[in-house]
C-alpha cells in the first residue's frame, strides 16, 4: 500500500531556513575571506555639503599594512555613474552618481577615499591620516524648504527633479458639490531600515573568465549582476553575483551601493580579493533611507459620509542622489492613495526634490504604506468632522465585494476583494462594542490612562509586476519571473528559483509548492537561490512579488514536468496519455488502480533513457517564465488599542488586531511571522523610529542608541485572523504578505493614538508620536482650549 503524503500548502510546516540560522551554520558575506583577501575601510564626507580642494593620502600610505589608498579622482576612470531605473517623466532631472565623489560632497557620509590594508582594523585606523580639504557649501535639509533654497547640486539650476500628476474624473466639481471637505497635512518621516546583518562585499577576480564573483549581502543579485555590468565595464556573462544568507533588508538592501562598485575597481586595480563591512553607523548614514513624504490630503464628501473625491500633494525629500528606484516611490503612493473606497473623481500630483541628505528608496511597503497611511488618517479626520463612527464611514464607501476586477479612482483594476467582510471579521475579533464601552468607563472616570482605538482598511498592490506595466511606467525593468524544475536521477528534486530571499522562507513554501504539485517528499526538494551562474535568470525578492511571481513561476514548470512525465508514464504503462490519472505522485491507468507507476519511477526511466517514445528527450527537467497579467491586491482590516498616559505622555499598544487576506495561503506560520514582523515594524514607525537630522545635515540617529525601535517588551501578543479571496490572476490563487503587517498598523496606530485624545482637542499628532511629542501635543491642545474659553 502507498503512503499518503500530507497536502503541504496551507500548512504550518516548520522552516527548512531556521537550522543553520539559530546553530550558527549560517553563511554571511561578513564570513567569506578567500585566500589573499584584502580589507577596504571608506573614508567618508563628515560635511552635508563641500568642494573637495584638496586630498593628501601620503601618511596613510606609509602606515604598516596599507597596501594602497585611492581618492574619488584616481578610480573614476573605473566606472560609471550609478543609474536610476525608475525615471518617472520625460523631463526629470537626474544628477551624476560617482560611486566616489571626485569633486564635491552632497551627503554625510559620502565616499571620499578608500585605504585597503591586510587587516581591517589597519584599514579603519589609516583614514585617520587621509587630510581632505573641503570648503563648505550651503546646505539643504527640509524638503518643503528645498525649492527655492540653496541648491544641492547647482549645475541642474533647481532642486526640483520632476512632477508626477495624475487625474481621474471631475474633481473641481466633486468638491464645488460637497457637503463636507477636509485638509490634512501628514508628515511620513524618514526612516533607517536597520536590518540585523549590516551591508557587507567581498568581490573576488576570476582571471579564468576575466571578470569577478561578488558576495553581497542583497535582495538583488541579478538586477546587482546587470547594473554592476554597466556601471563597471564588465561584460555580464563575466559576473557572478551571490547573495549567501542575508540577514534582513526591508528594502535597504534593494539597492547598487557605491560599495560594490568600489569592490570591483579595487580588485581590477589590485588583481585580489577585497571585502569591506559596513559599520552600524556607517550603515545609518549611507544606506537608502525610507518615506520621507510631506502629504497634502483634501476630501470632499456628502453630510452621509459618501466619498465624492480626492485631492493629493506629495512632496519627497530624495536625498541627495537618485538611487534605483527613488523617485517612483511617490508614484506607488499616487496609485494607491484611494485605498479600498470607491468615489468619482481623483486627482494626485507627486513632486521630488533633493536635499543634503541620504538618498531615500524603497523601505518594507514602499509608496503603498505613505499611501495607505494617507488615506487612512484622513478618513478619520472625515468621520469626526461627521460625528461619526470611523468603522461605519468605512463602510459606506468600500468597493462591493468582486472575485475578479474592480476599477480604483487611480485607475488601477484591482484583482479580488471583500472589504466589509474584512472589517466585520476584524471588530468582532476585537469585541468593538466593548473597547468602546471601556473607553466611555475610562473618559467618564477621568482616568489618567485613556483608551484609543485605531482601524485601517488597506489594500496594496504588490506582485511587482506585469512587464508591460512596468515600461508603461517608465521603470526599467521587467516583472517577470522563472523557476527551473528539474527531478533527479534518484527520484529527488531540483529548484532553482529566480526569487533570493532573506528571511522570506523561500526554500520552506517553494518545496511546499513541489511536494504537492509532484506528489514527492517535502525532505526531496532542495531550492537554489541567489547565484546568478546557478540561477541565471531572475528578478529577485521585493514588493510583496515572491509568491504570486516566483511561486507561480514554480507551480507552472512542475505542471510541465507532470506533463512530460505522463507521456513517459502511458510509454510504461502501456496506454494512452488521456486515460492517465495523476494523483499523489502516482500516475494510474482510470479502472486499473493496480496498473501504475511513481513520479520518481518515471525519473528514473527518463534519466536511463533505454525506453523513450519516439522523439522524447531524456530528463525531467522544465523551466517556466511568467510574466503576472496585473498586481494583486492583499487587503484586510486592523484594530489597534493604545493605552496613553497623559501625565506623561507615554504610548503603549496592550491589544493588537488583524485580519488579512493574501490569498491563498502557502504557509501559515510564514505568513503569521510576515504579519508579525510587520505589524512590529509600523508599530515602530508610529511611536519610536525616525531619522534625525540637524541643520547642517548631520545625522543625529546614526547610533542605535539614539534610533529608537521596538523590542518585544514594547510590543503585544498579536490576535491574528485571516480570509481568503483567491487572485484571479495566478494559477496558485496567492497575493503575497511581506508587507501588509507594516502597511496597516501605522495609521491604525495613529488613529488610536489621536482617538485617545480627542477628549483633551487633540485631533493630529505627527510621527513618531514619543513621550515627549505627545505630552507637548496635549498641553498645546489644552492650552488653545483654555484661550478659546477666555
């Protein structure tokens, strides 16, 4: 008798990833030193804004164990200008991005020089002798205050890079019409993504192919292999990129760094290996920070709480440089802004603008949280201009349920949802009823320690992204995705993904996926990932795309396999393919459950090849490349309970709700770890984190001392629950979860935060909403009251 294997998808199972990971057997970049390696230490601008006169390297040369020191001037014949892939309009303007500066400095932390020694702390203690002589430049560090101010880089004659608008229907009309609008102002502060594994490279030369193999701890090995092919001169087939584990990216990892291209100047120059590691500060400075939106939100609505429309400004502080996908990150918030409403007429226009400071990019969310935040902090402005329950105005303006297609005011067509079965789901969870009823106990007490309660409704479009989209918005590069599936001669299987993961469980739910789609043992699938020669072909892990592309990518090519193999199997069996049942693993003559042969047993004859039908190729072994036909759309509903203290300002979040749908699900311990990890993540945003400038463009938070973010004390046990509303737009039915839990539970933070305190007039707070910041919110608040009063 067969043993029945257990379905895998849906299930619980444990992570093939977390061995190695908490035995220390991991593979970090920061653990590679190969024969000969040399140690790069960058030395970095400590001005916002400078002109290099001068930069003496001698002593640091003749310190024991310097093997060479260069300036920005004597590698900039190594390379090119770092590109940006996303240039949003025709006319935008994009300035020069040496990976060293030659003549000026526009950011702290900029690279200015580099010493490579035979010890890394040789290297850092030579950068004490470079002398850079730098004249200081006028600097720019508040975004609203960049167009017209001094200007960050004067030969583009403006601070401004471009304009984005967009717009759907009558919106002078809706607001001409309206009972009600509104104006809002939110400030979606910057962000420092701190994954727990620091940047790190080490690029070796690989005289035998006349090119380099580069580690680097990224998200991006082969978008890293092509633009480094550019930038560097190197033909691509020259370049192996690997990616080994990578400790956490948030999308700061999604990114060219300067770093790797440095990497591969110096080992051409010097024929060695030569690895450099980023510092913590060092990371704060340099890697993309994320947000940094200034939000101008308008809505028109009738006395009922109808939406009629919207009106959005977005303002962006880019930083200094644009990095790959920098000023499209505006752009996902305009498409997103209208959130899960329906209503008539929609206008957004985006503006970037560039400071004196850290390039900012993709962060967990990109564009969809600023977005989402937006929206949802402005409806709850709109339900208390309206008296109003917030959870009610919600519902009056949700799109109706659809299983496949709905128009947004953005003009985006959304792939399945139900938005009111998601609230209904998330207030019973949270007893609504009865929070309500303990905050009325609490007011009516007096009680120093008020409840506020928070929802978000959300949805975001990930599955990054259908390739004619993609050019249609001008990013240059492609949304498809390959797996190659390939069965051994044993039996056992092969994937080689496109996907490169770093934390996501990529080799746990892709062998969830094989095991039920070939019938196999989840222990017989072993997943590669993250070499560009093992895997040539893919685009990697970012905006929630890994599952709906990638897993999809892998669904379809064991579909050819199991198609290749049945023509085989009817060979062996001796009948005809269409009478063929496959189930399980085991292909089966229909009314002859005794006539049968296993997936591996086919494998097997594929591989010897003695038996083929008449021109079949030997092996089981198919690759797929697919290419989404539209986004998908996760969404849910959040409840968030803080507890304020107004002597002393002081946030805690004692309760935390959330149900989600991503689809189907692949793994739910992965996709409640998703959630949680993400809810943690805005719950940061919310109430701790922020990067601090000073006027000069120094950075404040670079330590970790001075950058707040949450621990597990800060955080409550999360009440999960989840639906599923299969997308029509891939065969698994999947959405993707990465970045729901952070895309909701900022403003559900917020909106409890100010619900907290609408009985002391407070009805706005900014981010990140400290001890500090809220306690000088409330004596504001009651001291305009008591003026008022007088």
């Amino acid at each position: 008798m067969t043993e029945t294997l257990p379905r895998r998808i849906g299930s619980a199972t444990p992570r093939k990833e977390d061995g190695p990971l908490v035995t220390g057997r991991a593979r970090w970049t920061d653990s590679l030193a190969p024969p000969g390696t040399l140690h790069v230490a960058v030395l970095r601008s400590p001005l916002a804004h400078a002109r290099i006169d001068g930069i003496d390297v001698e002593a640091a040369a003749r310190r024991p164990g310097v093997i060479a020191v260069f300036t920005g001037a004597d590698l900039a014949d190594e390379w090119a200008s770092i590109p940006c892939a996303w240039p949003v309009t025709e006319d935008i303007l994009i300035p020069d991005h040496p990976p060293m500066a030659v003549d000026e400095v526009n950011f702290v932390g900029e690279a200015v020089a580099v010493v490579v020694a035979t010890d890394p702390g040789l290297a850092a203690d030579a950068l004490e002798d470079v002398d850079v002589d730098y004249t200081p430049l006028p600097v720019v560090v508040d975004s609203e205050q960049a167009i017209g101010g001094p200007l960050v880089h004067e030969g583009l004659g403006t601070n401004k890079s471009y304009t984005w608008a967009l717009e759907t229907g009558d919106v002078a009309a809706a607001f001409a019409e309206a009972d009600v609008t509104i104006a809002e102002r939110y400030v979606q502060q910057r962000l420092q993504p701190t994954p727990m594994e620091p940047r790190s490279v080490v690029v070796t030369p690989e005289p035998g192919r006349d090119g380099f193999t580069v580690h680097s701890s990224t998200q991006i090995p082969h978008i890293l292999r092509s633009v480094l092919a550019g930038v560097c001169g190197v033909p691509e087939q020259n370049l192996r990129v690997i990616a080994p584990d990578v400790g956490g990216g948030f999308g700061g990892k999604l990114n060219v760094y300067p770093e790797e291209c440095i990497g591969i100047g110096l080992a051409r120059r010097l024929g060695k290996p030569v690895k450099w590691v980023a510092e913590r500060s060092e990371d704060s400075q340099t890697m993309t920070h994320g947000r940094g939106q200034v939000q101008h939100v308008e809505l028109a609505a009738t006395s009922e709480g109808r939406l009629l429309g919207m009106r959005v400004r977005i303002l962006t502080d880019m930083g200094a440089y644009l990095q790959l996908l920098t000023p499209g990150i505006p752009v996902l918030s305009a498409f997103i802004f209208p959130g899960v409403y329906t209503f008539g007429a929609f206008s957004v226009e985006c503006t970037g603008v560039f400071t004196n400071k850290t390039p900012t990019d993709s962060y967990r969310g990109a564009g969809r949280t600023e977005g989402i935040y937006g929206v949802e902090r402005a409806m709850d402005a709109l339900a208390r201009r309206l008296g109003m329950d917030p959870a009610e105005l919600r519902r009056r303006n949700y799109h109706p349920p659809f299983e496949n297609g709905a128009a947004t005011p953005a003009g985006l067509e959304m792939d399945s949802g139900n938005y009111e079965a998601a609230l209904d789901k998330a207030l019973e969870l949270a007893d609504y009823q009865g929070l309500r009823a303990e905050q009325e106990r609490r007011r009516a007490a007096g009680d120093p320690r008020q409840l506020g309660i928070g929802l978000c409704s959300y949805t975001e479009n990930g599955g990054l992204s259908p390739s004619k989209m993609t050019a249609a918005l001008r990013l240059h590069a492609p949304g498809w995705e390959t797996a190659h599936v390939r069965m051994m001669s044993t039996g056992t299987v092969q994937v080689v993904t496109g996907t490169s993961p770093h934390g996501q469980g990529h080799e746990t739910t892709w062998s969830q996926i094989v095991a039920d789609a070939l019938g196999v043992p989840f222990a017989d699938v072993q997943v590669i990932h993250g070499d560009t020669d093992a895997a040539p072909y893919g685009l990697d892990t970012y905006g929630s795309r890994s599952a709906a592309n990638g897993g999809t990518a892998v669904h379809l090519a064991c579909g050819k396999v199991v198609d290749k193999a049945r023509t085989l199997a009817a060979h062996m069996l001796e009948a005809a393919e269409s009478d063929l049942e496959f189930r399980e693993g085991r292909f089966t003559v229909a009314g002859s459950p005794g006539n049968s042969v296993t997936i591996q047993e086919v494998a097997v004859a594929a591989h010897t090849a003695a038996d083929l039908p008449e021109g079949m190729e030997p092996g089981l072994s198919e690759q797929e490349f697919f290419d989404p036909p539209n986004f998908t759309y996760p969404f849910g509903t959040h409840v968030c309970v803080v507890e304020v203290d107004t002597e002393t300002g002081h946030v805690t979040v004692p309760k935390y709700f959330a149900v989600d749908d991503c689809g189907v699900i692949i793994n739910t311990q992965i996709v409640d770890g998703q959630m949680h990890g993400g809810i943690a993540q805005g719950i940061g945003q919310a109430l701790y984190e922020e990067a601090v400038y000073d006027d000069d463009g120094n950075l404040m938070s670079a330590a970790m001392a001075d950058y707040l973010t949450p621990a597990a004390p800060d955080l409550p046990d999360f009440t999960l629950d989840h639906m599923t509303t299969p997308s029509p737009t891939n065969p698994l039915g999947v959405k993707g979860v990465g970045e729901s839990g952070s895309i909701a539970s900022t403003p559900a933070v917020i909106n409890a935060v100010i619900d907290a305190l609408r009985p002391y007039g407070v009805d706005h707070i900014d981010m990140p909403a400290s001890p500090q910041r809220v306690w000088e919110t409330l004596r504001a608040a009651q001291g305009h009251a008591g003026a008022a009063t007088g």
